[in-house]
C-alpha cells in the first residue's frame, strides 16, 4: 500500500514561503491504477516525486509498504526506490552518452540480471523500438525518447510504477501502446501504477481518479470506466 498523511511542500520565496501541497491525504491499495489530473502547476509533479521518495516534504508522511519514506536517509530510500519503483519523468532523463538498448540495459545490470541485454532489447521491442537499439538519445524524437524511459521503467519489474505524462507527446496508435502496457504490468504484474496525465481519456482509463488544484485535493472518486465496470446495482433486497 502507498499512503500519503498530510503532506506539504513549501517552497521559499524571498522571505516568505510558497505552499505547492497543502495536507494532501489519500491512501492507495497494493494493485489499483490511479491517475493525478490537474492544471498545469497544480503539483502533479511535486506529488509524484514525494511518492517515490525522490524528495522530501516540508511535512506530512509517505508511507510505502508500510516504510516511512520521509523517516530514511537518502540512501535506504534510493535502494527501496531501486527494489520497488520504476518512474517515468516528465522529461524522459535519459542518459546522452548512452544508446537506447544501454539506457535500458544499465538498471537491469545494476541488479545483477545475467540476462539484462536481451531482456531490454525485448522491451525496447515491445514499445515498438526494435529498430533504434543503437540510438542515442539526441537521435531520437521526442515520443521515441519517452518510450525508452517507459521500457526503462519496466526494467525492474517494478511493484509501483509512477508515471509523469506517460502518454504526452505520442500519437494516438503509440499512446494506445504504452497504455496496453501499462495495463499488462497492472493486471498481470498486480503492479500500482500512478500516473499522472492531462489526457482525460485516459485519466478515465484508471480505476480512480484524484484531482489537484493548487496543491489540494479537490476531487477523489472512481473513474467512468471503473463505475461502468461495477456491477449494476441490484435494488432492494
Ligand atoms: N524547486 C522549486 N522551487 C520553487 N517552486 C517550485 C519548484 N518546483 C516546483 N515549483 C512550483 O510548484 C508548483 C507545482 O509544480 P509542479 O511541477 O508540481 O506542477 P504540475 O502540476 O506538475 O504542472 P504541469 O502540468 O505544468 O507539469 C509550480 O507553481 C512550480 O512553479
Ligand atoms: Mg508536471
């Protein structure tokens, strides 16, 4: 399970300071698809990072199976993120000096896979990068560089996948792609994904939907197609 207590970002702004989360609270079950909307600014991002325990906040607690994210030092927190979560930042970064195949290749040799070339090149397959193995990131378009941070993202068969604007600058064939994807490490892996998105189709494609507007949640509720997928129901008893 994934549970955020009151958690607060504040920045400083001159003297005073500037509150990007304010008491956000909600708590997210081993197995769900969830999906962060907002508006541009709203601290999607900011959430996101604070989950995966890439930074700390101001105040409030993340817990993650039970581990206090905000109580561990930047090491423990770095190898939990290294055993649990896979992330797929807003700005893919990818490593310049290495190929496709490398960038995805390298988390799987940090773990000791013995497998780990053929293992990415098989990712890199399946989001359709078969024929840009050897690609550095400068050759690559901007979708293409995105789904290689997705494939590197899956690398560690992540239990919580977190995922900024996942789908951003595909076309619809590709997007539909990363998102089957993402459902098969959802339904298959019982992976958590979190994603965070302005697409609201696909917003509505999770099964919960949690809306920021200035740092507060706002909204909290199950997506249209996980209350279509309910059964109907069933009238006095
Ligand atoms: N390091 C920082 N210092 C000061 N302010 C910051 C910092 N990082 C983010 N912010 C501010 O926090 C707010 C939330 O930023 P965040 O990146 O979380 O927004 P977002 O919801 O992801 O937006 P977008 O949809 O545009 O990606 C913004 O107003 C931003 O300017
Ligand atoms: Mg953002």
């Amino acid at each position: 399970m994934l549970a955020a207590r009151d958690l607060t970002k504040e920045y400083q702004s001159g003297t005073s300071a500037l509150a990007v989360l304010k008491d956000v609270t909600f708590e997210i079950p081993q197995g769900a698809f969830v999906a962060i909307v907002g508006p541009s600014g709203s601290g999607k991002t900011t959430l996101l990072g604070l989950l995966a325990g890439l930074d700390l906040p101001s105040r409030g607690t993340v817990l993650l199976d039970g581990a206090d994210l905000t109580r561990l030092d930047e090491d423990a927190r770095a190898r939990l993120r290294g055993e649990k979560v896979g992330f797929i930042f807003q700005s893919f970064q990818l490593i310049p000096t290495l190929t496709a195949l490398e960038n995805v290749q390298v988390p799987l040799e940090l773990r000791g896979d013995a497998d780990a070339a053929p293992r990415a090149r098989d990712l890199l397959q399946r989001v359709g990068l078969g024929d840009r193995l050897g690609h550095f990131p400068n050759q690559l378009s901007g979708g293409e560089q995105q789904r290689v941070a997705i494939a590197r993202a899956f690398a560690n068969q992540p239990r919580i996948l977190f995922a900024d604007e996942p789908t951003g600058n595909l076309d619809g064939t590709t997007g539909d792609r990363i998102v089957a994807l993402l459902d098969q490490l959802n339904r298959e892996s019982g992976a958590t994904v979190v994603i965070v998105t302005h697409d609201l189709t696909l917003a509505e494609h999770a099964q919960r939907v949690i809306r920021l507007k200035d740092g507060v949640v706002v909204e909290d509720r199950p997506s249209r197609s996980a209350v279509s997928a309910a059964p109907a129901p069933t009238g006095a008893a």
